[in-house]
C-alpha cells in the first residue's frame, strides 16, 4: 500500500476510536533512555492501562518499548507507529503495528495519534515530535525531559510531571478524564 493509503488507515482507525470513546495518549522518548528514564516509561504505560487508554508510540526499543511493556502488564492496547516498511520492526509489546515507510516524518503521526503526549526523556526526535505536539495544541506532558523557552522567555507549555502517575493524572486533565479508582 502506499504512503498515502496507509496514512488514511490511520486517520481512519482514529476517527472510529474517538467516535467509540477510546483514549490515546502517545509516549515519546529516546532510543537509548538511562535506566532512570527506562523505569518512569514503564510505569507511565502501567497507569495509562489502569486507566483504560491506549499507549500510541513510534513502535521501536527504548523508551518506547518500556511504555508498551508497561501497558501489557496491565493488560494495556498498544500501538506503535513505525518508520520502515515492515511490521517486524516492532517491538515485542506492539498490539498494533503500523508500517507507514516515511521514516522520521512518522513522529507528526506518532503525536496526532495521542490526544496528548507525555514525554519521557529522549534526544532530537523527541524535540522534533514536542514542536508537532505544541504546534498542533496537543497538550505535552514532560518528565524528565526537554524544558523550552521562547524568545527568551520561560515556556510553559510543556506541562512538567513529578513521577509517571502524575504525568497521567496531567495528560487525562488536559484531555477531560477522570482516573479510574483502585
């Protein structure tokens, strides 16, 4: 299928989820996370499966792969958006790969996935893909992780988490939900 095609797969999976209510959220973060980085994404894709929402992510190892890890312990969806051609390229937590083929231009898909993003570490893609989020208004959760400033000013748009549930207690406010009780 084409590049095209697939991303139309896509903007059709995700009109269908909201219209059912479904919940995403993306995760983004680096390849090679510290130890440190590794755990709070682990823990951030466990509460984001308590709290029935499924983890979006670009499909790979790292970060991303901890993320998914996480929501399949909890019994979590995941999804993992992936910049080849092959679904193979998946890590092994994936529910649901999509092969898109266009590479890095796959984290503007990663970030309008997620009706918000929580960002866990990361390098120059995780910067590239919080300029798509704060670009398109989506809000951008960050833990331990890029801090902005405009014109020289503080930026307050990345909205900063001080542990995982935090960053999903702040993502599911931004987005108007309610954390489900233990």
């Amino acid at each position: 299928a084409s590049v095209v095609a697939r991303l139309r797969a896509v903007a059709f999976f995700m009109k269908i989820a909201m219209s059912r209510g479904i919940q995403i959220i993306s995760v983004i973060g680096g390849r090679e996370p510290t130890p440190a980085e590794q755990a709070l994404a682990l823990e951030v894709g466990r509460e984001l499966a308590v709290n029935n929402i499924i983890v979006a992510c670009g499909g790979l190892g790292g970060v991303m792969e901890a993320a998914c890890k996480g929501a399949k312990e909890k019994g979590g969806t995941t999804i993992g958006i992936l910049p080849g051609s092959s679904s193979t390229e998946a890590n092994a937590f994936v529910d649901i790969p999509i092969v898109t083929g266009i590479g890095f231009a796959r984290n503007m898909v990663v970030v309008k996935t997620g009706q918000a993003v929580i960002a866990v570490g990361g390098s120059f893609g995780t910067l590239s893909e919080i300029g798509h989020a704060l670009s398109a208004d989506i809000p951008v959760i960050g833990l331990s992780t890029w801090d902005l400033s405009e014109r020289g000013e503080g930026n307050r748009r990345i909205i900063h988490a001080s542990s995982p549930k935090h960053a999903v207690e702040l993502a599911m406010e931004q987005i108007k939900l309610k954390p489900v009780e233990e």
